[in-house]
C-alpha cells in the first residue's frame, strides 16, 4: 500500500490474514518549475488537475464552487479558472467561468503547473495522490481534502489548506485563498521543501528491499 489510508481501506473488505506492507511513493520534483516568484501577478489562476471519468474525484464540487462564487467575484478579483484531465465533462455542467478543459501531457503538463497560482483537489477518494505533490512542487497553493491519501504529504495551515467535501464549503475556502493568496506564501514555500523527501530514489530503495527480502 502506498497510504495508511489504502491500508485502512483495504482491512474493511480483504480478509485479515495478510502481511500489510505500507511503501514509499515518490516522483520527480525537478520536471515541474518551481516558479512560485515567477508567476503572473496581473491574475491568479485556479485550476483542477485529474480525471473526468470518475466523480470520487470531486471536480463536480469544484466547479459548482466556482459557480457559487459567481462571475462578478472571478471578474472583480482577476480569476481564471482550469480544468486539465482526462475525458470530458457531461455537456449539462455549466462551465461558463471555466477556460475550455483540456488534457496535457509532459511539458505541456508542467506548464500549466508552473502557472497555476492555487491547485483544488476536493478527491473523496486517493489511495496516495501524485496530483497533490506535483502542485506542490510547482509552488503553487495547494487546496485538499484530509482523510484520504493526500495524508501522507499534507500538513494543513503548514504546506496547504484543506477542504471540506461539499461545494459550499469548498467555495469560503477558496474565496478565502484567491483574496489572501499573497499571505499564504510560507505555505507554499514550505510545500516546495517537503515534497524534496517524496523523491523516486526512495520510492525505489524501498521496493527493491521489499523484493528482495520475498525473494530470500
């Protein structure tokens, strides 16, 4: 398991009698710009970075957030909003206030990281959540669920903020975070500091003594 929240879910519909075994992920920090004193100052982008396929997700949340907001907050404070993953969203979703979604790969995908002011992440479900370190890594402000995998890596009021599931509630946090962006700039830098400990160095020591004390 790469969560104690994947052990713990896994224990509630496998059988006991196993050997649980919690590794390390890891990724590579040095693909995305950490450009938290480069970005654009003339407006703060928001965006949602993940699948359209499975609403555990919880980009229906984010969007009906951004709606609840409204147009005269995105326009009264110079918010553009985003949605990369991939799939599409249904056609009945309103997406007025959003840029067209889009799905990115390699450094199309670090990019649009790099230019992201605040990254939401309103996941019900993670076994882990690789989104989360990846906009961690851009400098951008992280906004996450807790409970969840994200756990491993959040330290909320430290390196984030979290959210709760709920559109409304999701809604006060990020007003309050596009308003505020400017003093939540030791959140960010802290972030960038700690996602240099999830690295694929470690992820891979861990899995080859893993392997290598079955195979003995």
């Amino acid at each position: 398991f790469y969560s104690e929240f994947a052990l713990s879910r896994a224990t509630k519909i496998v059988s006991r009698n196993f050997n649980p075994v919690v590794l390390p992920l890891g990724f590579n920090p040095e693909k995305f710009k950490n450009s938290l004193l480069k970005k654009d100052k003339s407006k703060i982008k928001v965006g949602y970075f993940g699948r359209f396929e499975n609403v555990q997700k919880g980009y229906l949340e984010f969007i009906k957030a951004v709606n609840y907001l409204g147009e005269e907050f995105k326009n009264k404070n110079n918010v553009e909003y985003y949605l990369y993953g991939r799939g599409s969203v249904n056609s009945y979703i309103d997406l007025d206030l959003f840029n067209e979604p889009e799905f990115l790969e390699g450094k199309e995908l670090y990019q649009a990281y790099s230019e992201m002011d605040i990254v939401v992440m309103p996941s019900k479900y993670e076994p882990f959540g690789l989104t989360g370190l990846e906009a961690m890594a851009s400098g951008c402000l992280l906004l996450a669920t807790t409970g969840v995998g994200m756990d491993v890596y959040m330290n909320p009021g430290k390196n984030c903020l979290a959210i709760p599931q709920d559109y409304k509630g999701i809604s006060e946090v990020l007003k309050n975070a596009i308003l505020n962006i400017d003093n939540y700039e030791s959140l960010r830098r802290t972030a960038l500091d700690d996602v240099q400990d999830f690295t694929w160095e470690k992820c891979a020591r861990a899995h080859f003594y893993f392997y290598s004390q079955i195979s003995q």
